[in-house]
C-alpha cells in the first residue's frame, strides 16, 4: 500500500503492464510441485482440473477431508494481464498472481493435495472412474472430477485491444471502476449490452461515451435514455487502440479521425477454456457455461463443475466460494457413497 501512494496511477498501470507480458507466458510444462512421478500413485480420489481460485478453493476443502487430491493446472488464469484484482476482502489491490501463490502455497501444506502444471488434453470414462492424459504424455485416474478451468476471452480483432485488455480496456466496473471513476471513458458495446452497461458504468463517471463500431442497434427509447443523460453515441467503425504499454490513449476510426480516452469496457465473447467436459458430455448452458445443479454437479455423474467455468458471475470471491463449496459438495457425496457400501 504504502508503494501504491509513492506511483502514480499511469507508473503503476505501466509497471503492470510490463510485468503482463511475463506472466502471460505459458509455464514451461510440466513441473510437478510436490509430486514424485516415479513414485507417487498415480489413482486419486479426486482429479481437480484447474488450478486458479476455484480449483484451490475446492482442493483445500477436499484436502482437509482427507481425500486423494490431484491438481492439473496449465497457469493462465484469465485475470493474468490485470495488475490488481480488486473486491474480495483480505486481498483488495493484490497482484492476480500473488493471492493465487499465497492460496498455492496454503493449499499444499496439505500431504492429501498433489499439484501438477501440466495441460490436460483429453478426459475418458473408465470401470472405476476418469482418466485424464496431459500434454506431457502423463495419464492420471480419479473417481471423481472437478473442472475450475475457467473461460477464455475471445479478444476483439481490433490492433492494441488485447495489449490493453485488463489494463485499460476492462470487463466489470466492480473490479476496476473505483480506480478510474471520473475518468473520461468509452463503452465498447452495441443494443442492450451499451444501454446497461451505460447505465451501470454512469455512477462512476459521467464522462462517458458509447462506441457501436458500426450503426447503433438501440431501440429508440435506450437512445433517448443514454442522450438524456449526455452521453453521445459514436457509430464510426473503429480500426485501432492507440496505446502505450496497454495504458489506452486514443481511439482511432476507420475515417482517420480519433477519440482520446483514459478507460473503456468492454465485455467480449468467451468459451470454456478447456472442452474436456464437453467430451465427457456435460452439457452448457445458452450462455456457453458449463451447466450445474445447486450442489455444482454436472450433467455427468461424478464430474462437478465450479469458478468462471459453471457460474455466470466472474470475480475472484466468487470463484473462491463456489470451489469451496464444490469440495464440500463432493465429500459430502463420497462419504454417502462409502457409508452405504
Ligand atoms: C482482465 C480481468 C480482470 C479481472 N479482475 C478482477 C478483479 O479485480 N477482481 C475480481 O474479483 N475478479 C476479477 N476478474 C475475474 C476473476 O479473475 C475470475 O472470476 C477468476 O479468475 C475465476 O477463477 P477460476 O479459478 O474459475 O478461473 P481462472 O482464474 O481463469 O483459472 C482457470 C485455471 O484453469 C487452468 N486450465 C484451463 N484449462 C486447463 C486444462 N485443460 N488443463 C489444465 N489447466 C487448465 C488455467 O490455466 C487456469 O489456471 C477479472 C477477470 C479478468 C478477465
């Protein structure tokens, strides 16, 4: 904290920034952290998928349970580009990576919890459960299985958006507003998506201005709205984000005309950011997310489903509570299951 008041915003937002393009590079593959391939067992009771928020989440819930519990995580949390995560208490204003260390290093103090960085590539069924291979040629098998592989933004094709996203170009005012209320921003969205977020985003600032990027689909009565509360409307279609080290300078159109601009939202499309599940044949929802009961079972039996991946609200608490709440969920079934045999 004390750094945060010695920076100022743009020499913070720069150092995150800089630090982004570390972070964002994939871990080289796979390293096992407390884990011995030659001599460990290979057979879990439970086979986490995941290994951010979520998937830590349910593992200390498991782990403490005193179940078999394996950790296969690839190492790019969607959140690895933002330099502080925001709105979850006892974390507010930490690095993304640094409250992800501290839950790892928690987590595996447990002798119950393995922890593998790894991709999984591919999930089947078996007679005694799942089995799931990796990229490293690794094949490990579980009773059960829990996906905390969170979603993948599909970044907008537009030259300097993804360089700014989670920096400048940011996905939820809950997370990210307070540090750029006032500030003169933009609204990336078209129809009912600008109307909301227009009217979310105008009690953080009211120096705002909605960009369709082609002609606006608002009903009249959404624009009526939005220009009574003087925010214009810009239909031109954008080609470029000027920007310097993700921190978003201007935008720039098609017509070679440009906006200057600290801050804008946008909420791109996703997909699930592993398709495992999907093979196994767990359903989605319409919105693309994996489809769970209010125990976060999955449409198959013995896979669960928890974080981002399952759960239309995305924020770190969020993810933390319904892993958590996963764990408990699926030790509570097992120990039903054992109980009865
Ligand atoms: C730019 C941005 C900024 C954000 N800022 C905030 C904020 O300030 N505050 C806040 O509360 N929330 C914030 N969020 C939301 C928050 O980051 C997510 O809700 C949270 O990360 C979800 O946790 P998760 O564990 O479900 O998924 P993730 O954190 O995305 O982690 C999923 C993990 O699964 C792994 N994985 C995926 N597929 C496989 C596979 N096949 N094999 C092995 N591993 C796999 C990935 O590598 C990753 O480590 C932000 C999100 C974004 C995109």
């Amino acid at each position: 904290m004390t750094e945060t008041k010695k920076l100022s915003r743009r020499e913070l937002i720069k150092q995150g920034g800089l630090a982004l393009s570390v972070l964002a590079l994939p871990s080289p593959l796979p390293t096992f952290l407390n884990f011995n391939d030659m001599t460990d067992n290979q057979n879990f009771d439970v086979i986490i998928v995941g290994g951010s928020y979520a998937g830590l989440s349910a593992a200390m819930a498991l782990g403490r349970a005193l179940r078999n519990v394996l950790i296969i995580d690839s190492g790019l949390p969607c959140n690895r580009q933002t330099p502080h995560s925001h709105n979850f208490l006892t974390q507010d204003g930490e690095k993304p990576a640094v409250i992800a260390d501290k839950a790892r290093k928690e987590v595996l103090k447990y002798d119950t919890v393995k922890y593998v960085t790894d991709l999984a590539v591919n999930g089947k069924k078996t007679d005694t459960g799942f089995e799931i291979s990796t990229q490293s040629g690794k094949s490990f098998s579980a009773k059960k299985l829990i996906f905390a592989t969170g979603l993948k933004d599909k970044m907008l094709k537009m030259e300097g958006f993804s360089q700014c996203w989670g920096i400048t170009v940011l996905h939820c005012p809950y997370c990210h507003g307070y540090e750029v209320k006032n500030q003169r921003t933009g609204i990336f969205a078209n129809g009912y998506g600008a109307f909301h977020l227009a009217r979310l985003i105008n009690n953080w600032t009211k120096d705002l201005t909605i960009f369709t990027n082609g002609k606006s689909e608002l009903t009249q009565e959404q624009t009526d709205e939005i220009k009574r509360h003087n925010i214009a409307i810009v239909e031109k279609k954008i080609t470029a984000l000027k920007h310097k080290n993700g921190v978003v300078e201007e935008i720039l159109f098609e017509d070679n005309s440009s906006f200057e601009l600290k801050v804008i939202y946008s909420r791109p499309p996703f997909e699930q950011h592993c398709k495992i599940p999907e093979v196994l044949g767990c359903e989605l929802t319409e919105q693309g997310l994996i489809k769970v009961d209010g125990f976060q079972k999955t449409t198959v039996d013995h896979v669960f489903a928890c974080g981002d991946s399952a759960n239309p609200v995305r924020a770190v608490s969020y993810a933390v509570s319904t892993g958590n709440n996963t764990g408990v969920f699926l030790n509570n079934a097992m120990a039903e299951e054992d109980f009865s045999k």
